[in-house]
C-alpha cells in the first residue's frame, strides 16, 4: 500500500515587526525549529531518524518533538526504515508537523499473556552500536549478532549491516566495511548506503569502483548535503587518477551546492581542494586565489580549521619554492599551534595531527632549501626538544637526521656526529615501537577477523533454522492430510503406500544430501590447507629482512604475504571463484617466492588475450601447489638460472587450456633426492588435489582434467597441462 505523507506546518509564534528584506548575514544565523513526527492518531514516532546538511538530531522527551538547528533554505530529511524518506526545505524557525499515514507502531497486546510477552530490544542494541562505535569495536559487533538475533525483517536486516560496515570503517577495515555495505544493499537498495560504499572503496584505494558507486548514488535519491558529498567524493576519485579537468567539474558542482545551501565548511574544504587541482595542473595564479579564499573562510571557523588550511598553503608555498612566505605564513600558525597540540595530545597518535614540534620542522626545512642554514638551526632545535617532551618520535628523528645534516653543511662536524649518534639512537627505538605496532595490528586484524566470522556462522545458523521452522511447517501440514486420508478405510491402503513412498524419498533425499554435505566437507577442509613451508619460510624472509635493518622491504613482503593470506581466508568458502580471481593469486604467489629465490629461477605469467575471463571459474588454489613443486622440487636445485612458465590459451570454443612448466631437475629426481618422510608428505599432497579434483569433477560433471609429464625426453623439468570447461 502506498503510504501518504502530509507536512504540516503550524506557527507558535507571529511576528509582527517584520524588515522589508534581509541582508545576507541575517539569513545566515542559525535558529532552532521544533520538528514534530507523528503517525495518523497522532502519536509521537521517537526514532526516526532527523538530519540537517549531515548533523543528526535526537527525539527530546521533554520538549516531545525533535529540536533541530538550522538556517533558512536548509534542507530536513526525516527518514525511517517503515516508511519513505520525507524531505523538506526550512523556510524559517516555524514549527513543523509531519504526518505519516499507514505507519504502525508497535504496541502491546492484550491478548498475550505477561510471560509471552517479547520486547523487542532492536533499537537498544543500535544505540548501543553507535554508542561503542568509535570506542570499543568487540562491543560494538556484540550488539551487531544481538540485532541479527533480535530480528530478520530485510529492512533492519539492511540497517544493522550498514551499521557494522560504519564500524569497519571507522577502524580501518576497509575490505570488512564494503562486503558488509554490499550485503546491506542486497537486503534494501539504499543510495545513502552506496554513498558510503563509495567512501569505503575510495578509502581501500579502489578508485574504479568507488567512481562506479559514487556515479549509482547519484542517481537515487539523496538529500542536497548528500548530493554535495557524492561531488566531492567524485573530485577526490578523479584527483587519484589524475584526470583534473573531470576533478574540476565535480568539485565546483559541490561548490555551487555548498554555497546555495550555506554550508560553510565545505565551501572551506572545496576551496582547498580546487586549488589543489589549479596547483597540480600547473595553474600556480589561480591555485594562489582558491587558496587565499580557503584560508579567509577557515580563520571565520575555527582555530583547528584555519590552522589545517596555513599548513596546506604552506606546503603549496614550499612546493612552488616560494620559501619566504612559507616560513613567514608557518610563523604565524605557531601562534595558534599550543592550542591544537592540547588536542593531539588526547589522541593515541600524533602522526597525522598538526603540532609545533611538526611546524617548527617545518620552518627549518624551509630555511634550508632557501639555503640560510644557520637559521634553520634554532627552529630544529626548538622542534627536537618540543618533540622529546611529547614522544613524538618521528618528527624527533626526523629534525635530528636534518640538524646532523646542517651542521655538516656549516662545517662543525663534532657537533653534526653527535647529532648523528643521536639520530641512529632515535632510528633504533622508532624500529622497536615498529616491531611492536606490526604485532598490535596482527593481533587487532586477527580478533576483527574472528568477529567477521562469528557473525558470516551466525548468519548461515539463522538460514538454518529458519529453514528447519519452514520444513517443519510443510510436514505438518503433510501430516494433517494423511490423517484426513486414514479416515476413508476404503483409501488406508492407498495412503499407506504413498507414507511409505514418500518415506522412502525422503531417506534417499537425505542421504542424497548427506553425500552432498560430506563432499562439500571434505571441500572445505582441502581449501583450508596450504602449505605450512610456505609460511614458514615467508616468516623467515620477513625475519631476514629484519635482521638486515632492511624495513621496507621486510613491510612491503609482510603486506603482499597477507594480502595473499587473506585472499585465501576469503575465498575459503567457496567451490569455484573467477578465473581472475585465481590469477591475481598466483600471481602474488609466484610473485612472493620469486623473492625468496631471485637467484633460482625467472617467471613468466601469459595470458591468452581471447580468453574471456568473466566466463570461466577454477576452484581456489588449485594451481598453487603445482607452482609449489615446479619451484620447490624442481627449480630449487638446479645449479643455473631456470625458468618457469605459466600460460593460458583458448583450446576451443568452451575449453581453455593452463600450462605450468619448468626447466627444473625433474620428477624422478626430485624423488631420489627426497628422505622416505617427505616421499610420504607429497605423495599425501598429490592426493589431496586429486581427490579434490575428483570430488569436483563428481559435483560439476568433468570440469577438470590434469594431465603431468616430463618437459623433455631426458627427464628433466616438469609439465602440468590442465583443461578447465567455461561454467
């Protein structure tokens, strides 16, 4: 039933004295509206949900409506999951009444009993999500499996996984925070809810989609302040991919939109943002003009704002090597920096927060490419012991390394060679609180991981029983007519055999699906398995790394080692994923072995370019454990440089046909180098994928056909042709 919104709207208050016009100023102050929402026996709805260019209002008790702060033509937008989302432009500070028809609330029911009565405590557990949600994640997700308990309507279904998607999001799991926002819009298509899949995307550097997503949002219906933050968020993709004339447009629609309903500080950040662009395209005139503007709406805001936006044309002033006015415009900020850094100070980090330590830095390294090294030196100082009393570490190496540097230059090397030992002092304890934040992260990935897994079990548990409830509702109903049958003595034969025909079916039909469930069992645990030398050993090249001091690159294998451990966890699951998907593995795989074994062996990894990809899936890490052996048992222990070679080449119309070959030692040989325990555990590996394959093969009628031989008649090198079906 369509329901039927009516905005009324009643004055509580006449004025009399009213000016013939008003300046812009005046329509600009903030006033408070009193928004009233009721249903159609004119009760109060207490929880919908209230906003006002991004600020969200609360229901007042006291004062039995919604208080909202607003300025003339801003745009309310009341929604609810029960009904559609009303929308409406604030004209001035009158009372405003929105009735809603067809709305029913939950009340209690006289016919129930006092001990079945259910409360649905739906709504205590959201509050307490967004209570927690930038507090305590386990919390936070504690109260998510309570709402997927509490209640499985598709629309509160689509909230609570929107809300856990916030919640990754604000705790950087943004891989967590866009499954669960797609799992939300499959529930309940929302635009509001794709504009934050955008952001998600955008902040885990999926720029494709997150435009993708952004251009989708823009198509629902979203309120003005939304419709700013979908251009916004556009200008930030097109900045990433460089394509500033596109930036450009985005961000001045934004503009226009901020400045039509007065949000003030995004007309600041657009400002900011469009003179990034004139800067990045060369236009150092116009930038200079944005950025002037950028810096005269901040100082109207607040010190925080206006001190973020000095920093920003201060660096655009480095950048253009306009060093005078950098160091003159940092020098100012200083004077506002002690009351920012009483803020940073609450934070955890001070990476990304703006301190005097940071700006004195600054300043100093401004003087030292203009090339007045002795004035650098005071501001590196100030800088270096600013930071040693708030432990800020990086900026203190960072000046350290710089004044060693200065004083060289200037000659006073006694004084450049303390200064050095202190700054290799300084390198080694950053290393050690390094080390200890990799392991902190670990294990925070590690618990969110196992929190995003009890509630994927807990979802599959209420599938379950909700559809044991329903079997259990047909049988009955199957009972019921097989006793109205047994009450005609002339049919009782008749519905004997078909009880027992039908009990018949059922047993085949279950061991039918006991045989399914054993297969897909015996799936999971094969999928589950990858070899433990691996990680070991990948372990092992990150401890290297480490011993070498060599912190890049033990990071950058740690990070390509866990996107690859994660990509497995993902795919655990799944029967067959997409082809692409299995190259990207492999890959990484080969990609990260090739590391360990530069001096053993090159790779190549061809694709067939009439290969339609989207048309094929492979089962997860099928091809894993052969790459394994070709570089393990044949590569490893020749003495020159081998080769390896992957390849995949379009057989036939519906048949593709993937090549793992190498130069290495050869089968037999790698057998006789082998002690009679590691001949038991390959073996046992070989199995293990043939079974696989045949399970699969079983499942999926001959998907799969492997095929292994010598790559040449001398018996060295390996071949692995496998024949994959398109789905």
């Amino acid at each position: 039933m369509n329901r039927i919104f009516y905005i009324v709207f009643t004055a509580f208050l006449l004025k009399f004295s009213v000016a013939s016009s008003q300046d812009l100023e005046g329509s600009q102050k903030e006033f408070s509206v009193k928004v009233k929402v009721v249903d159609e026996e004119s009760q109060s709805i207490e929880n919908a949900r209230v906003e006002v260019n991004g600020r969200t209002f609360n229901f007042s008790n006291i004062k039995g409506a919604y208080i909202v702060k607003a300025k003339e033509n801003d745009q309310l937008v009341i929604s609810h999951v029960d009904f559609e989302t009303v929308f409406y432009t604030i004209k001035d500070d009158e009372d405003i009444k929105v009735e809603v028809n067809d709305f029913v609330q939950e009340k209690k029911s006289k016919r129930k009993s006092y001990l079945s009565k259910k409360v649905d405590l739906y709504p205590q557990y959201l509050d307490s999500v967004k209570f927690y949600k930038k507090k305590n994640i386990d919390k936070s997700v504690s109260f998510i499996e309570k709402m997927l308990l509490s209640n499985s309507s598709k629309p509160k279904r689509a909230i609570t996984y929107k809300e856990l998607a916030d919640v990754y999001v604000h705790w950087k799991q943004y891989d967590l925070a866009i499954e669960n926002y797609k799992i939300s819009l499959k529930e309940r298509n929302d635009s509001k809810v794709r504009l934050l899949l955008a952001k998600a995307e955008f902040l885990s550097k999926d720029y494709s989609n997150s435009e993708r997503s952004y251009e989708e949002s823009l198509k629902g219906r979203l309120s003005n302040y939304e419709k700013l933050k979908a251009y916004e968020g556009l200008g930030d993709v097109y900045v990433k991919a460089k394509q500033y004339a596109k930036s450009e447009s985005s961000y001045n629609k934004a503009l226009g939109l901020a400045k039509s309903n007065l949000v003030t500080p995004k007309i600041t950040d657009l400002n900011s943002k469009l003179a990034e662009v004139y800067a990045a395209k060369g236009n150092t005139q116009k930038a200079d003009g944005y950025y002037q503007n950028s810096l005269k709406l901040a100082s109207e805001e607040n010190k925080n704002r206006s001190l973020k936006e000095q920093q920003k044309v201060a660096d655009f002033y480095n950048k253009s090597k306009r060093y005078d006015e950098e160091i003159q415009l940092r020098k100012e900020s200083l004077e506002e920096a002690d009351d920012v850094v009483v803020e940073a100070e609450n934070k955890e980090s001070l990476v990304d927060s703006i301190t005097s330590q940071k700006i004195n830095y600054k300043i100093g390294n401004a003087y030292i490419q203009k090339e007045a090294y002795k004035e650098s030196i005071p501001f590196l100082k100030k800088s270096i012991e600013e930071a040693d009393e708030k432990e800020d570490l990086i900026i203190q190496k960072d000046a350290t390394r710089k004044l060693s540097e200065v004083y060289a230059t200037v000659g006073d090397y006694t004084k450049a060679l303390d200064s050095y030992e202190k700054y290799v002092k300084l390198v080694d304890t950053l290393y050690s609180k390094k080390e200890q934040e990799i392991h902190q992260i670990k294990r925070f990935n590690k618990r969110i991981s196992e929190s995003q897994s009890r509630i994927s079990s807990l979802e599959k548990d209420k599938q379950l029983s909700d559809s044991k409830i329903d079997l259990a509702y047909k049988d009955q109903q199957l009972i019921e007519e097989s006793n109205k049958r047994q009450q005609l003595i002339i049919y009782s034969l008749i519905a004997g055999i078909i009880l027992m025909s039908l009990l018949a079916y059922f047993m085949f039909r279950t061991n039918k699906q006991q045989k399914l469930a054993n297969n897909l069992l015996a799936l999971k645990s094969m999928r589950s398995q990858m070899n433990p030398h691996f990680i070991f050993n990948a372990l092992n090249s990150v401890n290297s790394f480490i011993a070498v001091n060599d912190e890049r690159s033990a990071n950058r294998y740690l990070s390509e080692f866990s996107v690859l451990m994660r990509s497995v966890l993902e795919n655990s699951d799944e029967d067959f994923i997409p082809l692409s998907k299995e190259i990207e593995l492999i890959e990484l795989y080969t990609k990260l072995e090739h590391n360990r074994f530069k001096e053993k062996f090159d790779y190549t990894i061809s694709i067939d370019e009439k290969i339609k990809l989207e048309d094929y899936s492979i089962p997860p890490m099928l091809l894993q454990p052969y790459i394994e052996n070709s570089i393990w048992h044949g590569l490893r222990y020749i003495k020159e440089k081998g080769n390896l070679t992957i390849s995949m080449k379009q057989k036939k119309d519906d048949l593709i046909l993937i090549t793992i070959q190498d130069n290495g030692i050869g089968r037999e040989k790698s057998m006789e180098m082998k002690t009679a325990n590691q001949l038991k555990q390959k073996s046992k590996g070989m199995s293990t994928i043939q079974n696989r394959i045949a399970i699969l093969n079983d499942m999926y009628e001959d998907k799969i056909a492997v095929n292994i031989s010598d790559n040449s008649k001398d018996g060295s090198g390996t071949k692995v042709e496998l024949i994959l079906k398109k789905d």
